[in-house]
C-alpha cells in the first residue's frame, strides 16, 4: 500500500513538473517572442516588428489603429473620412487625431517658405501621377489650382478650420509620421515591448527602452526599388526617406514626379533624387523629407537644423550630401554613389 502511495506521488510531482515547464515554454513563447506582421493601408506595405511581453497583442492594436486612422481621419481617396468631408464642406472641426498636429504642420509650412504645402490635393489629381490619368496639366489648369491652394488662404483657430472652394487638404506627406507619433505615445510607452521597428511605407519609427541601443536602416536606392545604396546606424527616432522615384510617369525622357513645387505646380527640380531626414519626431521627419526636397540640399539642411534633425541628401548626378550628425554614421554600400 504504502508502496503505490509513494509510485503516485513521484507520478503527481513528475506531472507537475511537466505542466510547469510546458506552462513557462507556452507562456515565454506568447508574451516574449519577437513578432512581426505586415499589411497594406494608406496605399503603401507597412511592416510591424516587435520584442517583448504582450507585443502580438499590442501589434493587432497598432494594425487596427493605422487603418481606422487613415480610413476615418486622414485619407482624402475615402469619402467618409474626416479628411474628405472637410474638402467637401469646405471646413469643420478637427479631431485630436489632427488638431494635435496642425500649428506643427502650419509651423514647418511657414518655415520652409511654403515648400510644404498640405493643400495640393487638387493639384496632385490634376497631375494624376501614380494613376492610369497621369497627364501633364496646362498651364491655365495649374495656374487655376494653385490659386484655391495654399496654407496661408486657411482659416484656423481652436481646432476649427475653414478653406475656400477648389482647395483639397492633403496629408500623403506628413500623415505617416503623424501616424508613427500617434503610435509611439499611445501604444509603444504604454505596453512593455522592449524594442521595435515599424515601416510605413517611407517613413520608420525606430523605438527602444534601452538607452543609446542602436539600429541600422537602409536608405534606399533611387536607381533600384529593391536595394540599398547606404545604411544608417542610430539610436531610437524616426526616418523619412521622400524620392522622385516613388510615383511618376515619363514622357519625352522627362521624369514627372508626385512631388511638387508649390510656387510653379510642377514636379520639384532641385536636384535631388532623394531626401532622409532622421528626427525624434515621425511628423517632422515626414513633413521634412518632403520640404526639403522641395528645397534642395543647401536650403534643405538649414530647415532639417532648425528641426534639430539630420539629413542625407542624393543629387541627380549620385552624389550623397549628410549633415553633420550623421557624418559618422552612414556607411555607402553602392559604388555609383559618393560621399561628399
Ligand atoms: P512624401 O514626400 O512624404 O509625400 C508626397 C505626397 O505629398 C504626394 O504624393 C502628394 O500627395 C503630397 N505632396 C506633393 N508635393 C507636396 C508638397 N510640396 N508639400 C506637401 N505635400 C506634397 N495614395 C493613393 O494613391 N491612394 C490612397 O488611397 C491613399 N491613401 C492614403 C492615406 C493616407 C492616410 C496617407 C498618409 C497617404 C495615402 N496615399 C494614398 C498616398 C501615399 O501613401 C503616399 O503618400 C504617396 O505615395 C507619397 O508618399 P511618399 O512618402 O512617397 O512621399
Ligand atoms: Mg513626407
């Protein structure tokens, strides 16, 4: 008897060892894991990759944020979005998801002597780059649009805005950022992941709890849509990469580009084919990488260091321009491009 008794016990107490190490395996594996997930929303792929406790949960939320925040707030393409009805009634009041954002926004157009422009919706559809009506508008369409557009024709106070007839809001160059520090301040700091990297078509959030990790982002080669021609190593912020080769179309060996001048209507010609900008900020960096490009190297690195930002500038001929802060952290991986 007493011998059974004891063959029970061992068995109970193996089993529960069993239980314990299957329980800490299943439990490590649900909330330590690294994860990753991807999808498509504000027309471009989107990447979420994450490290630490609870980070398949938060990554769902941060999908189902990202669409419901382009769908419901910033996309012009949907109807029922905050973003179209302002255009349609030619005004309201904005959300936090907005009004948080826009003196930034209103600042950095000032700032960069209106090279940032948030009002070119209609501008951009009378081009139609990117779509099968691409077309190089007359002067007379052009001129007509540019004169509904323009930051400085919006009214603003209090979160309400209003804007004349013809104008069309347009976040395409800055609500990817907005969405980055959207995500950082109320998912990021407030879940237990350790590090993560989310992509938003050009724009990076790059985000850790420990201080001074680092992380290496590829900047992309304008010549080449699945290759790097430089890599960046730096610590936790946001990189925004705005290139000529993203939307265009050609015609007569000219390159017209989805970036536009706001002064002429036209595709920018700065000389640049591409712009980065590395910045705490997700907006700033977003709405930076479009400015400066608009404005060209020299121009572009004075507004990225009011910003506190840093800047890697690609010309026309495949010379890289870095600003300081950077100097000794970019590496050029492609010989058709040379560090100035
Ligand atoms: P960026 O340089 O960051 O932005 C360029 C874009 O900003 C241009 O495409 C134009 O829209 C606008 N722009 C041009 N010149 C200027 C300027 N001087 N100042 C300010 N803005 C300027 N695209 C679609 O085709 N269909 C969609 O349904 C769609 N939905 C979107 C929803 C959201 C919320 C966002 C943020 C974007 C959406 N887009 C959509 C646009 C698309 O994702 C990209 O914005 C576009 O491809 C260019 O982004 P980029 O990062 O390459 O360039
Ligand atoms: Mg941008």
């Amino acid at each position: 008897m007493k011998k059974s008794v004891g063959k029970t016990a061992k068995a109970i107490i193996a089993a529960v060892i069993v239980i314990a190490i299957i329980g800490t395996v299943f439990t490590y594996r649900l909330y330590s894991r690294e994860f990753s997930s991807s999808f498509t929303a504000m027309d471009t792929y989107i990447t979420l990759k994450a490290k630490g406790v609870g980070c398949k949960d938060t990554l769902d939320e941060v999908e189902n944020f990202v669409k419901d925040y382009s769908d419901n707030v910033l996309s012009r393409h949907i109807e029922t979005s905050e973003v179209s009805k302002i255009n349609a009634n030619g005004g309201g009041t904005f959300s936090s998801g907005i009004s948080d954002y826009f003196d930034l926004l209103l600042e950095i157009s000032r700032e960069s002597d209106g090279a940032f422009d948030f009002t070119l919706g209609a501008l951009s559809d009378l081009w139609g780059i990117g779509t099968e009506n691409a077309k190089i508008p007359t002067d007379k369409e052009i001129k007509s649009v540019l004169f509904c557009s323009g930051v400085d024709k919006i009214f603003y106070k209090n979160g309400k805005i209003s804007i004349p007839e013809g104008m069309s809001i347009d976040f395409g160059a800055a609500g990817k950022g907005m969405a980055l520090d959207e995500i950082k301040t109320k998912y990021l700091e407030k879940s237990k992941i350790s590090r993560a990297v989310f992509s938003l078509g050009g724009s990076i959030l790059l985000y850790s709890t420990k201080e001074n990790d680092t992380f290496t982002v590829g900047i992309r080669n304008p010549d080449e849509s699945n290759d790097y021609m430089a890599v960046l190593t730096v610590n936790e912020g946001c990189v925004s990469t705005s290139g000529s080769y993203e939307r265009y179309f050609e015609e007569d060996g000219v390159r017209y580009h989805h970036i536009f001048d706001p002064k002429t209507g036209y595709p920018a010609q700065s000389g640049l084919v591409s712009v980065t900008i590395y910045s705490e900020s997700g907006t700033v960096s977003d709405a930076l990488s479009t400015a400066c490009f608009v404005l060209g190297a020299e121009k572009g690195a004075a507004l990225a260091k009011k910003y506190n930002c840093e800047a890697v500038f690609i010309d026309t001929e495949g010379f890289v321009t870095v600003t300081d802060g950077l100097k000794d952290k970019i590496e050029i991986t492609n010989d058709n491009y040379t560090l100035r």
